[in-house]
C-alpha cells in the first residue's frame, strides 16, 4: 500500500515539474492576426528572435474601411529582450482552458483575432488562440488576460486598439 502511495506521489508530481516547464518555454516566433471582414481592415504583427538574440518585429496594417483601397502600412524594426519577455509573460498568464472554449465560439461580426507563438529552436506551433471580437463582454468570457496580451502585441504596430475594433 506504501509503494502504491508513493509511485502516486512521484507521478502527481512528475505532472506538476512538466506543467512548469511548459511556462517556463521561451517562444521563437510570436505573430498577432486581426481581421475585420466587412471592413476589409486588418493587421499582422510577427516577432521572431533569432539565435543570435536579435529580436525582429514586422508588421502589415491595413487601416481603411472599404475594400477598394491598396493601402498596407507595412514597418519593421527590433526590439529588447526585456520588452520580449514582457510580452511572453503576457502570453502565459493566459487561462488555457478558457481560451479553448471561446475559441470555439463564433460571432457574426466578422472580427476574428488570433495570437500563434513557436517553441524555442522548433519551428512547430506550441499554440494558437483564436478568438472572435475579445473587446465584447471581455469580462464575462474571462477575456482579460486574452486581451492584456493582445494589447501588448498590437502597441507593437503603434496602432491604437480602439482603431481596429
């Protein structure tokens, strides 16, 4: 009975070392997508630190309602590692199992977000949160963490939130 304790103990806390690992994984590639259907609007926000530690940030925006119009605002430019950490960090405060849920949810409104980051020296996907309009009832989805990160990916592209929404 002892024995079967203790291998329960040793697993239970197997469990909870990988769960710490996991967020504690520093991301190579971040990326931001904002997309606005019936307003043609839409921004892509790319980060990717190179094993040098450079950190690279592009961005493509498209401002205007309407879609007859060509206009992209495209930049790039580099950042920190201390403005990269506060981004990761960002990130992984994100409650999971609720981001799983609302991502199953859709809107009618045509706004869809999503926020897609990379493990370090691995060019496979570690997670995607896709969310449609994250500003509506941000609260009561339990969005705030979603939101905080999402803001932080998009004062990137120094554009104001409130102008993509």
């Amino acid at each position: 009975m002892k024995r079967i304790i203790f291998l329960v103990l040793v697993i239970f806390y197997s469990c909870q070392t990988a769960e710490k690992k996991e967020d504690a994984t520093e991301f190579k590639r971040i990326s931001l997508s904002f997309k606005h259907l019936m307003s043609c609007k839409s921004l892509i926000v790319h980060i990717e630190k190179y094993s040098t530690g450079a950190i690279d940030v592009s961005y493509k925006y498209t401002p205007h309602k309407g879609c007859n119009t060509d206009t992209i605002d495209f930049k790039s430019y580099s950042i920190d590692s201390i403005q990269f950490e506060k981004i990761t960090e960002s990130i992984l405060k994100i409650d999971r199992s609720n981001i799983e849920k609302e991502s199953q949810t859709m809107g009618l409104d045509g706004i869809s977000t999503s926020i897609t980051f990379y493990e370090k020296d691995k060019n496979t996907v570690m997670n995607v949160y896709d969310i449609w309009t994250p500003t509506y009832n941000t609260e009561k989805r339990k969005l705030n963490d979603y939101m905080n990160a999402y803001k932080s990916l998009v004062k990137l592209a120094s554009i104001k939130l409130d102008s993509l929404f």
